[in-house]
C-alpha cells in the first residue's frame, strides 16, 4: 500500500475559543450526514511543504468531526521528482523542456504508485500534479466501487500554465468527480470541469502559530544569531526560485543603505518532493556573500515550526517577495502574529494582504525594499497594521473555515 501518514490527534472544540461556538456547532451539524464517510488524501510529501502542512490539521479535524480520513503520500523515484518539479515550473509559467521520455516516466510512476493503492473509500482527494494520474489508472480495479467520488485540488498558480504541459495533464484532472482552485484566477480557460474555489487556511492551535511568550521567543532567536536589539525582517519560504529569495537579499541591501542596524532571516525547508531546493540554496548562499547580517536558515539547521514561530512573531516586517504563489500560507501565519507584511503581488498573496491597510502588495525589489523602509520607520503604524491583519485572518484564513468547504463540498458530491 502506499505510505500512510501518522497524526496527532485534533479536537475540533478546542478551536471554539477562537471562532466561536456558534462556528464550531455548524461544523458539527455539517458533518453529521456524513459520520463514517471513508476520505482519504493522497499527495507527494509528509513532510517540507504548504500541502502536508494543511493536511496535518485537516485530516484529524475532519477524524474530529466523525468522519474516518487518511493521509497517504505517493512514492518516487529521483526521475519522478525531477519531472514533476520540472511540471511545478512549467504550470506555473517557467520555460521547461517537455518530453515524452518525461512524460513516460511520469506515468510508470503514478502507475506503480496506483498499484499500491488499497482500501474502499466514500471520498479521495488528490493533490497538485504528481499524483494526478492515479485516477485514471484505477477506473477499472476493485479498489473504486461505484461510490467513489474523486477529487482534484490544485494549489499552484496556473494563470500562465504552459500550454503543452497543461494538456497533457488535463485529461486525468477532467476524470475526477470536482476540481479545486485557490482562487478563480487560477482555473485555465479548457478544463471542461466546472471548478470549485476555496483557498487554503493556516492552524491557530499549531505549534508555527501557538501563542509565545516573547523571552522564549528571543532566546531561540539568539540561538540562531539574530540580536534581538536589533530590528530584523524575515522571510520564511521553500528554497524555491518562485519565492525569489535572491531578490529578498537585494531589497534588503537596499533596505540596509537607510536602516543600517536591520537583520534579515531567511528561513524554510527542504521538501522530499523538491529535488531543486538544494540547487537554490546553493544561489542564495552565494548572493549572501558571507554577510553576518543575513541569516540563511533551513531544517538542515534544525529550524522547525517553534523556531519560525518565533521568527515571523519577532520580526519588525515579514516579507514574501513571491513571483508566482499558490497561496503563500506564510503569509497569514505572518498577519495572525500581528505582524505586517510586505509580499509580492502574485498567486493567493493578494487575497490575504489588504494593500496598505494590513501590508502591502509590491512588484519590484526597489518597492519591496520602499515599503519595508515605510514599516520600519513606524512601527506604531506597523503594529496597527499587523492587528488589522490577525482579524482579517481570522474572517477567512482558519482552518475551520476550510474544513466547512470541505464539508459542503462532499455533501454536495453525495446528493
């Protein structure tokens, strides 16, 4: 079978405190026809990326509720991952090579994986592109009675999809039962599907956005280098090119020639599915060029989510200089902390930052590193900022608000 993911366990009640209990009952009325339903989540990665990140509360949520949910991840060969990183790119509008020896290797893989897929379930949800396959290689085995609905949920941007690519996964997103988008922005023109919008949400009670006492916080910042004396910005991404973290550098340069004490933490992980994370690394040390003030960080240095808590919780300014951008779940953990942000205007980032109430939306470095200089230069007016930004979050970005979607969603595919 394929891998099955261990959780924690989550009890949907303890989030009552934050949303309401009036949110929390409908939930539970929502659920309740759907009490036993079988759902299970097939992706790429346990581990490093915004997916498993939401699948690791979703699943126990939706265990909560009373449904029965798992968590399975695909596996793959070195060759599988750089093809479908290679997919990545291109759907999200890279110049990438596309082969039919890549997309052979492609399908023996997901082939292989379908093989392993075992069990009877009510609901599967298939996520971003490496998986996408498995439906169509399970149509005809035991493994799908005539129950079965089938979702797609697509988490990256594919406003400027490559168009070969895009055919040639177009086929098998159009043998499921629903598509989900993040935003609308993101549905190409030929899927002869009718989508469905719903952007993901971050965990209030994860251990990333749990409360911190501020000296627990700054310890671990010293920990890692950063004089809290001293005010610092941080952005915490995949090393991915998408998330230009080159161009965090440059702006922060800039940044520097007027703040001349200012920090800057680059903070991520590296992904199991992303074969190209250690290439950017590589670029981004030496764009660093040995500069104390610049802290490059990964969880190659142990940096997990208790340490990006308190990095995003401590920083004067919170930065996601995205070029394309799924959702940007940094951002939201930035603006729950009550921290401004300034972000790249791309992808899902602009549903989250309200341009110049509780952030703001750049497009060049020199605007990035303008806006930051705004923030830093007044941080009442950043703190304002970052509060009007935790409510706002809050509205719409918790993952209550998703597993209601999700909820209706499969009440919708039942009837």
């Amino acid at each position: 079978m394929l891998e099955r993911v261990p959780l924690l366990e989550k009890d949907l009640d303890a989030y009552s405190e934050i949303v309401g209990t009036e949110v929390v009952a409908r939930i539970r009325e929502l659920a309740e026809p759907l009490r036993g339903a079988r759902v299970l989540h097939v992706n790429a990665t346990a581990y490093g990326g915004g997916v498993a990140e939401l699948l690791a509360t979703h699943v126990p949520l939706l265990r909560s509720a009373g449904l029965a949910a798992d968590w399975q991840v695909i596996r793959g060969s070195d060759e599988f991952f750089k093809v479908t990183k290679s997919v990545h790119n291109a759907l999200q509008g890279g110049d990438v090579e596309w082969t039919r020896t890549m997309e052979a290797a492609y399908l023996e893989n997901v082939l292989d994986n379908a093989l392993r897929l075992e069990g009877a379930f009510d609901f599967v949800v298939v996520h971003d592109p490496q998986p996408a396959a498995l439906r169509s290689f399970v149509r005809d085995r035991t493994l799908r009675h005539e129950g079965t609905k089938w979702i797609w949920r697509g988490h990256i941007d594919l406003t400027d999809a490559d168009p070969k690519v895009w055919e040639f996964y177009r086929p098998f997103v159009e043998l499921h039962d629903a598509a989900v988008f993040t935003m609308p922005e993101f549905v190409p023109d030929t899927l002869e599907l009718e989508p469905l919008v719903a952007p993901p949400c971050i965990d209030p009670l994860s251990v990333k956005n749990l409360d911190l006492p501020r000296p627990f916080g700054e310890e671990l910042c010293k920990q890692y280098g950063v004089d809290v004396r001293r005010p610092f910005v941080c952005q915490v991404s995949r090393y991915d090119p998408w998330k230009d973290p080159i161009g965090v550098i440059d702006a922060f340069r800039i940044v520097r020639e007027k703040v001349t004490d200012a920090q800057l933490v680059l903070a991520g992980s590296m992904a199991t599915d992303d074969p190209e994370g250690f290439q950017v690394w590589e670029e981004v040390q030496q764009a660093r060029a040995d500069d104390p003030d610049i802290h490059l960080l990964s969880n190659i240095q142990q940096v997990g989510n208790v340490q990006i808590n308190a990095f995003q919780r401590l920083a004067a300014v919170v930065i996601q200089k995205s070029i394309r951008e799924g959702f940007g779940l940094t951002v939201s953990e930035a603006l729950w902390k009550g921290r401004p942000v300034v972000g790249g205007r791309a992808g899902g980032i602009v549903l989250q930052i309200r341009d110049g109430y509780d952030g703001y939306l750049v497009d060049s470095v020199e605007e990035c590193a303008a806006r930051t200089i705004d923030l830093l230069a007044d941080p009442v007016g950043a703190d304002a900022m970052g509060a009007q930004g935790r409510e706002h979050v809050r509205q719409n970005f918790l993952c209550t608000r998703e597993l209601e979607d999700w909820l209706r969603l499969f009440t919708q595919l039942r009837a």
